[in-house]
C-alpha cells in the first residue's frame, strides 16, 4: 500500500478516495481536534472575561494566601509595600498569545504539516500547565476552577485527538511542501 493509499483510505488495490486533483482529504478526527482547539479559545476567554469581573476576589484570595505563606497577618500583607499581581492584564496576554499562536497552527496543522502538529502539541500542553497552576491556586474562586477543568479537558481531546494512530499517514503524505493542497470534505 502507498503512503497515498493509507493516508486516504484506499484499499491497496489501486483505488483510491483522494480528490481528483491529488489533494488530501483532511481526516474526521483531525477536524475534531481543531474545533476542540477552537473551543478552547472560547473557555479561554470566557476565563479571561471571569478575571476582568473576579479582580476584587482574586486580589483578595491572593492576600490571604501570601499571609498564609509569609505566617502574617492579613492586615501586615496589605498594609504591607508589596502589591498584589495585576491579575487581569496577564490573563489576558496569555489569551492574546494562546490565541495567535493555536490559530496559526490549527491552519498549519489542517493542512498537514508535521512541524505544526509538534508545535501545536507543546503550546497546548504548555498551556493546560499554566491553567493547571493557576486555576486551582489555594483561594482560586469557583468559576475560575471551574473554566480550568473544562480547558484542561478540552487541552486533553484536542491532544489525543491530533496524536490519533491513524493521522501518521497524513501528516506523512498531506503536506509534500504546499498548503494549499489539501481540503475539506465535511
């Protein structure tokens, strides 16, 4: 069987279902995948929207801990010249960085390049990591916690899904140096 063959599904008999014009069909799964990343940007903003409105909260809970940890007074810590973090501006340039990137790279990885399937795989788990760390930090409100654990999950479909056995082939033969290539046949 050809690489052509495994990566459209034909037989080995000389069929194949690739286009007419020898453009690679993008697999099911691999559609899964970039809509879950899809998805993902909208918990994400979501989240980042949550930080706008939970300042107060977040600015409290962060006081609290510090107090925890530093084994002061909360009345010391916010008298105190340290400042609480500025929770939303970094919220929202881990966004804006998030989004830029995965949406480079879901376009990259639709057509079937392999350099983006790595990338995209290293910026969503980073990502899920830095979720992970912040969204379940001690004092962390319940919306917040909550918005994590539907990112972290939608984190984990997307992975499993871009890395499915069946994709090799395609990221194998789909991209042969030219993007434009490939289509969708939902």
């Amino acid at each position: 069987m050809t690489v052509e063959h495994e990566a459209t599904g034909g037989a080995g008999d000389g069929t194949t279902t690739t286009h007419p014009r020898g453009i690679v069909p993008v697999p099911p799964t691999v559609t899964l995948a970039l809509r879950a990343a899809l998805a993902q940007m909208v918990v994400l903003a979501v989240a980042t929207a949550a930080t706008y409105f939970l300042q107060d909260t977040l600015r409290d809970a962060w006081i609290t801990a510090r107090a925890a940890s530093t084994q002061q007074t909360v009345a010391a810590v916010t008298e105190s010249a340290v400042e609480p973090p500025a929770f939303f501006p970094v919220a929202l340039s881990l966004f804006v960085t998030f989004v830029l990137l995965a949406l480079v790279l879901v376009a990259m990885v639709r057509a079937g390049a392999r350099w983006a399937l790595y990338s995209m795989t290293v910026v969503v788990a980073v990502s899920a990591l830095v979720q992970l760390v912040v969204g379940t930090a001690p004092g962390a409100p319940l919306v917040i916690m909550a918005l994590t654990a539907v990112s972290v999950a939608l984190h984990g479909l997307t992975l499993l899904l871009l890395w499915h056995p069946a994709h090799a082939a395609y990221f194998r033969s789909a991209h042969n140096g030219h993007w434009a290539r490939v289509i969708d046949e939902d």
